[in-house]
C-alpha cells in the first residue's frame, strides 16, 4: 500500500512543480529570515496553509512557548512535502504542528477524503524518516462559510486523519472544527474576516483555548 501511495506523490508532486513556484517568493523569504535572524532552539515548529500564514502574532498568543511559524498560505500537503528542506528539516523544533489538507480539498471532484488521509501519511511518514521521535500535532480541517459545499468530504478526512494519528506513537489530533460551530451546528460568521473564509482574532483565540493543552513545553 505505502510503495503505490509513494509513487502515486512522485507523479503527484512532479504535476506540481509549476503550480509551486507560485510560492517560491515565500520559501525565499524564510531562508531570508533564516540568515539574517537568530533561528529559535528547539521551537515548536508551525507548517501549514493560511490559517497559519496570516496568525502573524501567533507568539502573542503563547507568551510561555517558542513558536516559529512557517505557514505559507494556499499550500496543500503536497507542498510542505516539496518544501521541507525549508520549512522542516533545517530546524531543531521540540515539537510540529500541522494544518493543512483544506485546500487539498478544492483540487477538483477527483480529491476524496482518501486523498487527504494519503497525502497526510505521506507527509507524517516524511516527518518520521528525520524525526521519528519528536511530538507532531495535526489540527483538523475547519468549517468556513465559503466553502459550505465542502464540509462533508472534510468532516470525512478530519475523520479518517483522526483514526490514522490515533494508532501512531508521539502523535495528538487536535479538533476546532465542532469547537467553532454554534450549539444548533450552525458557522459562526462573527469570527470569520470578509472573505468568509481565514479567521479573525475571534477565530485565533478559540482555537487558542484548543490547542495550547497540546503544546510541549
């Protein structure tokens, strides 16, 4: 199963190279950041798409742990496999926390929630070759109101993520996706920015209370 899934991401990240360029002015900017600044020791480690990106003041939020947040927005988890010499391999971080696979989902009717889980595992298993005892955290898919008509494929994968992480040593699943719908299961607009899509600080501080019990000191 692990040889088809693996030679399934060599076609796969191959397809992707062109579409990755679009984020090489954001990898340039770490590596910037990288020589011109002191590189935290043994950091908690954030890698993901947007959610991560735009918590700018992530650090603010957890005054008692070192963050680095290496988040670059409209990734999929192909792409932090493409860019982990960067993004993960380079540092020392005493734990990694990970939210992606959202944007996985918009590739087309062809991505399923089997795709995510893959992807996931190709990912997880990556982290493992160079880390195979550090803490890794995988914060679920979220509900937004812009993509309504992709909850159920998402609750799916957030599922079949969940069961996978739940069977792996040194690995937490950490659920926002109930957290930040009303009683009736309805979305919360007042913690969404205009686009109905990235969250405001409303959003941040309720995934704050989520996962900082998940966070290694």
């Amino acid at each position: 199963m692990y040889k088809k899934i693996s030679l399934f991401f060599i076609i796969l990240l191959f397809s992707l190279q062109t579409n990755a360029q679009a984020f090489i002015n954001e990898i340039k900017a770490f590596r910037k950041a990288d020589s011109i600044g002191n590189i935290p020791s043994n950091p908690i480690l954030f890698i993901g798409s947007s959610s991560f990106t735009n918590w700018k003041d992530v650090g603010n939020y957890f005054p008692d742990y070192t963050i680095l947040n290496r988040g670059f927005g409209g990734s999929s988890l192909p792409h932090l496999i493409m860019y982990a010499d960067d993004i993960l391999f380079k540092y020392n971080p005493k734990q990694i926390v990970i939210y992606c696979g959202e944007n996985d989902l918009t590739g087309g009717i062809h991505i399923t929630s089997d795709s995510v889980l893959h992807r996931f595992i190709e990912l997880y298993s990556l982290i493992r070759t160079r880390f195979p005892k550090i803490p890794i955290a995988y914060i679920s898919m979220k509900p937004s109101p812009s993509r309504t008509k992709l909850l159920t494929i998402m609750q799916e994968g957030n599922s079949k993520i969940q069961d996978f992480i739940e069977h792996q040593k040194r690995a937490k699943y950490i659920n926002v996706y109930e957290p930040m719908l009303n009683l009736d299961g309805t979305m919360k607009p007042e913690i969404y920015r205009s686009d109905s899509l990235h969250m405001n600080s409303k959003g941040y501080e309720i995934w704050k209370k989520i996962i900082q019990p998940y966070l290694v000191k």
